[in-house]
C-alpha cells in the first residue's frame, strides 16, 4: 500500500515561503519533486465572506507510505490558520518516473 504515488497539492501566500517549503520537502525525503505555480488566482469562502487573493500552488510528487509526514511538515510550515492539503492519487504513469518517485522519497529520512 505504501509505494502509490500522490500528488498533494498545497498553496503558499508568496513565493519565498512556496521556495523554502518545496526545498524543506524535498531535502528530507517527503516529496520526490515539487512544482511552484506562481501567481494563482484564489478565490474561496472563509469565515462567512468570499475572498479572493493570489497564492503559490505547489503540486508535490510523493507516496502513500510519505503523506502523513509530508501533511505534518506542511501544518508546521504554513503561516494559513487552515492549510489547504489535498491529496489525489496517481492511477497511471510513465512507470519509469513513478518509480523515480518511489526511490526517492524510500528512505525515511525524518
């Protein structure tokens, strides 16, 4: 069960802190690759009013065995009261790049 591959999404307010996650993420083995989406139109109901405000979208690459500790890594780094983390799960691939993801984020280095 621990080896699917997933693709978490998450969001940042600016690209500084979309920077330092992707690279925190990566460097201790809980995403094998993270793309930043610069410049994301976000608009969402909160507390009773909608909102509309630009984000960074990251699009993280991990697995099923890494996702409670990628969840817990991005709760601790984000400065949102309710970080988005949504996690859709890869049906199919370039076997070749989803075992790249696989060897990647293999050694737990928490």
């Amino acid at each position: 069960m621990g080896s699917e591959a997933l693709l978490v999404l998450t969001t940042c307010g600016n690209d500084d802190d979309a920077a330092a996650l992707a690279r925190s993420l990566v460097e201790r083995g809980l995403a094998a690759c993270v793309n930043a989406v610069g410049n994301v139109a976000s608009t969402y109901r909160w507390q009773g009013r909608v909102q509309q405000d630009r984000e960074t979208l990251l699009i993280i690459k991990t697995t099923t065995a890494r996702y409670a500790a990628l969840e817990a890594a991005i709760r601790a780094a984000s400065k949102y009261e309710l970080p988005e983390v949504i996690a859709l799960p890869v049906t199919a691939g370039s076997e070749p790049y989803l075992a790249w993801i696989r060897e990647s984020v293999a050694e737990l280095k928490d």
